[in-house]
C-alpha cells in the first residue's frame, strides 16, 4: 500500500510540473519576437559579401554597418566577382529591413531584391559589386 501511495505522489509532482513550468519558463519558440527588449530599432543582422574581388572592402563595410547598429553576422566572399551593382537582398520577408540597409549604404530601392530563404538565418544580404566606390561606407567624412 505505502507503494502505491508514493507511486501516485510522484504521478501528482509530475504532473503539477507539466502544469507550471511553462507559464513561468520564457517559450522556446526561435521564431522572433516583435521588438522582445523594447529597443528604440530592432536589431537587422546583415551578411556581407564580396562580389567584385577587391580585398578590403568586407571589413570596412562591416565596420560601417555595426557603426550604424546593424549586426553583421557573416562575411565573406560572394560565389562570383562580377557583380557590376551592389544588391540588398531581404532573406526572411522584412523588405523594409533591407530598405533600412540600402539607405544606410546609398544603395538605391531598385537594388534591393527578395529572395527568402529557410535556409538563411540572418534578415539581410549585402553583395558588394563593381560601384561600391559610389557607396556611403567608401565616402570620405
């Protein structure tokens, strides 16, 4: 009998367990939040990519994205160096992150593409082609 009653003991913390832990646990959804920590700008994390093969220009764009609070996640070079045009692309269907982006970087709305992606984590991807010259990052102050 003492069994059977702290057998049913056990089955009733369980349970009580299952029942509270998630209203006082944060949920485990990855899926963001609009704006969890009350920001003033939500945080847009960018990729920068070299599609125009001259060296240097990733890290002083990076610079200047994380200059302006952009949250440079990933850089590198792009599959190609002949890019003739710098491209915003928006990777998760927030086109006006990208346009935020183009704007920083002086890069027109005709420049700035949708291709969204599961397979992307980050909002926004920053290929630098052949007029990155013309760009904000590469003007002098």
């Amino acid at each position: 009998m003492n069994m059977v009653v702290v057998v049913l003991g056990l089955m009733v913390l369980i349970l009580l367990y299952a029942l509270i832990i998630p209203h006082v646990l944060p949920p485990t959804d990855p899926g963001r939040v609009d704006n969890p920590a009350h920001l003033v700008g939500e945080i847009i994390q960018v990729e920068v990519r070299n599609g125009c093969g001259v060296t240097g220009i990733v890290a002083q764009t990076t610079e200047f994205l994380r200059r302006h609070g952009f949250d440079v996640v990933e850089v590198g070079d792009f599959t190609s160096f002949d890019e003739d045009s710098t491209l915003i692309i928006d990777r998760v269907g927030d086109l006006k992150a990208a346009k935020k982006v183009a704007r920083i970087m002086g890069v027109s709305d005709t420049h700035v593409l949708q291709e969204i992606s599961p397979d992307f984590f980050l909002d926004v991807s920053v290929i630098l082609g052949k007029d990155y010259v013309s760009l904000h990052p590469f003007q002098s102050p």
